[in-house]
C-alpha cells in the first residue's frame, strides 16, 4: 500500500506500550527539541506531531533521536519453577502485618532533618531513616509494616533473616492478596 509523508500537514506517532504519562513525555520532549508546540499528546498510544512545512523524513528522524524515559507500571514477577523474584522500583508496600511461621517482621520508618552549619552552605533535607526488627518467635506477635517502605527495603530485611526465595514468594503473594502490594504481582 503506497504512502507518502510529502504534503501532510501532521503525523502521528504510536507508542508500542500506551501510557499517558510516557505520551505526554514524547510531546514535551519534542517541544523542547523543536522550541514551540509541535507535539501533543492526544491518547495513551498517539502524539499528534505539526510538520508546519518541515521536511518530514528529517522532522522524524529529529524525533526519532529524542531520549524519553518510559513510565513503566510497579511490577513484581515471580518464577516459582526457579523461585526467581523480579521487581521494579516503584514497588510500594502499604501498611500491612506480617507473620510467618515463627517470625515476625517490623518495618517503621521514621523521618529525620538533616541540617547543615549555618557557615557551611547547603540545603535542609528531610531523610527517612528505616529501622527493620525481626522477631524469631520468642513473644509470638504479629508484626506491622508500615505504609511507604519500598518492596525493595523489605526483601532487604527478609534476606538478612535468611528467608528463602519460596517463602518470600508466599509472603509476597499474601501481601498482594491483602491488598498492600502497590504493583502487579505476576506470577509464571
């Protein structure tokens, strides 16, 4: 099926994985590059580009060139045949008690304020400092992991318990199934 980009006023790009936010990223990075409005998002899978008499091959593979980050969805996978755990950064855990068998984990994070001298220049930032304890069974309690510890931060303090990979997979199944894991949790 001939087609040719000679004589068109706009194009439009489709983006292999639809997301807004990875959309609206597109058109800002092409406004940036091309200094005025010639890209707008229009739907999670299409930017609509203004050639406004540019040559379109050269236009595009100006775009073409354009580093854009993609948002990617807070996803866990898991492959029990091998009990590998895959996840990405965006993974949160919303509060949530956690107990298996004898241990009991207990995940607070408190937030400080990190100053610096009057003298020595530099900016006040708040820096959260998390505090894992763990349990062995010995009170036989439940434990509370409170919301805004990353998925990461909690695997941490489970694999210095020595919790192997098929019980971290139960465990992380259960915070799914409990409504805290803030991420697809996809199982293979």
């Amino acid at each position: 099926m001939p087609y040719t980009l000679a004589g068109r006023d706009h194009v439009r790009l489709s983006l292999r994985n639809p997301d807004l936010t990875t959309a609206r990223r597109v058109a800002q990075a092409v406004n940036r590059a091309t200094g005025g409005p010639s890209a707008r998002a229009t739907d999670p899978r299409t930017v609509l580009l203004k050639l406004g008499g540019r040559d379109p091959v050269a236009f595009l593979t100006d775009i073409e060139q354009l580093r854009v980050e993609p948002d990617q969805a807070a996803r866990v996978v898991i492959e029990e045949a091998s009990g590998t755990v895959v996840m990405g950064a965006q993974v949160r855990v919303s509060t949530v008690a956690i107990a298996q068998g004898n241990l009991t984990i207990r995940i607070s994070e408190t937030p400080q304020v990190s100053q610096p001298n009057p003298l020595a220049g530099g900016e006040t930032v708040v820096v959260p400092r998390t505090q894992i304890e763990v349990d062995d069974g010995a009170e036989r309690r439940m434990g509370i992991l409170r919301g805004g510890v990353t998925l990461a931060e909690l695997v941490r303090g489970l694999n210095s318990l020595g919790v192997g990979p098929r019980d971290l997979i139960t465990i992380l199944q259960t915070i799914k199934a409990a409504g805290a894991l803030q991420a697809e949790l996809e199982v293979r």
